[in-house]
C-alpha cells in the first residue's frame, strides 16, 4: 500500500500548524526590536536625498523573492508587528538567492543595496529573512549596517545564528526543523530498518538543515546515517539513488 502522505498534504500541515507558531515568536522578537529602536534614535548619517519619511526606517533583506512561500507569510507577520506603530517605513530588498545562488549574484545585490543605502536616511532596524540575508549583514555589518540592531528569523544553520547572536547587535530564532520528532516516529513505524538517509541540496538552507540532521547521528547509534545532495545529480539520478536504498 502506497503512503498517502504527500507532499501537497505535508505542506498544509505546514502552514496550518507550524508555521502560525513560528510567526508568534517571530513577533515577539519584532515588538521588542521596535521597543528597542524607540529608546534613542542614534546618530544619523548625512541624508543625500530627501525621503518621505520622517520617522523610523526599517529595512527588510529577504533572502528570495515574494515568489517564494514563505516569503509573503513573513511580510505578514513583519506587518501585524508593525502596522499598529506610527510613523514606521519598511523597504524590502530582494537578494533572490532561491533562484539564483550564486556569488555574483550576491556581489550584484551588495553593490546595489549600497548604492541606495548612500542615498536614503539611515536604517533604524534591518530584518533578516533566512540565511542568505543573515550571513550577508554579518559579512557587511561593519560597512553597511554599523551600530544598526538586527532581527534574524527562519534561519536554518544553527553555528552561523549562535555566532550571529553572539554580536550585541544581532537578535534572532532559528527555523528549527522537527528532525528528532520524526526520527522517533520513524524508527518506531520502521523497527527493522539499518539506516536512516537525510536528502539536502548545496544551499545555505540544505547546509543547515544538513547540520540538524546530522547532529542526531550520535543519538542512534544503531543506524548508518547517508545522506543525499541533491544539487550533485539529475532527477533521475536522485529517483535512482532513492529506489537503490
């Protein structure tokens, strides 16, 4: 009998349950973000052009486009924050790393993003969705986003959110997947299994999700951990693999 849990009815579980419980914590971390941010405004750079705005400014760094699922929820949570304060401005930059995962393209958004951070009035706070976005503030943290508090959220690779969280101007949560939960399932629904294989690609996201599942490799001795990349094989290679184990 085949197993009726698809991804289509993964995904709705997803959405339903999960996801509206990580949007809560998110939350708490954006209220008092802005609770932060309200203490003092800080020292200004030279305003080049004018902007409309003359309250605070935050920057969302989005590490895909809206096109991405998650995506519009997070807006929503940002939004829900941050609708019920006055005078607030958030912008979005769109680093698009689902699509295009490359070094140029991150070189292409960092020369673009500074080009208008020279033009506009200082940000107030910078937002961070998922890796990309995370590792690119911390790389350019000093250049671009001095003494300027940011929130991270849906991050996936633990040592780079805890190196992260260990800046006095970084704050975040992780997008910690349910990998112990369903390997206690799973070795309970499969008693006579010898291996346990978990399937990543060559993202910052995969790499993170890789390092969780990985972590628990040492709490089940009794099986042989593999993994699958699925960035280094074609479709029919990884069907392959798969109908192999």
């Amino acid at each position: 009998m085949k197993n009726s849990f698809t991804y289509d009815r993964a995904w709705t579980i997803y959405k339903k349950y999960i996801l509206p419980a990580y949007f809560v914590f998110l939350a708490v971390f954006l209220i008092a973000a802005v609770a932060k941010f309200n203490e003092s405004d800080g020292d200004e750079q030279a305003v080049l052009q004018n902007t409309a705005c003359s309250g605070k400014r935050i920057l969302f760094i989005s590490s895909y486009t809206d096109d991405f699922p998650t995506v519009a929820l997070q807006k929503k949570g940002i939004s829900e924050v941050f609708d019920s304060v006055n005078n607030i401005q958030i912008d979005t930059q769109y680093m698009d790393m689902k699509n295009y995962d490359t070094t140029q393209n991150e070189n292409n958004f960092y020369v673009s993003l500074k080009y208008k951070l020279t033009r506009c009035k200082k940000y107030d706070l910078i937002l961070l969705g998922d890796d990309s976005a995370l590792r690119f503030a911390v790389k350019h943290q000093e250049e671009l986003f001095k003494n300027t508090p940011m929130v991270f959220f849906c991050v996936n690779d633990l040592n780079t959110a805890r190196s992260a969280g260990d800046n006095p101007y970084i704050t975040g949560i992780v997008e910690e997947l349910y990998i112990r939960e369903t390997l206690a399932i799973a070795t309970k629904m499969q008693p006579k299994a010898k291996q346990i294989v978990g399937i990543y690609d060559d993202t910052p996201t995969g790499y993170g999700d890789l390092q969780q599942f990985m972590a628990l490799e040492k709490t089940y001795p009794e099986y042989t951990f593999k993994t699958i990349d699925t960035s280094l094989c074609t479709w029919k290679q990884y069907a392959e693999q798969l109908e192999a184990l």
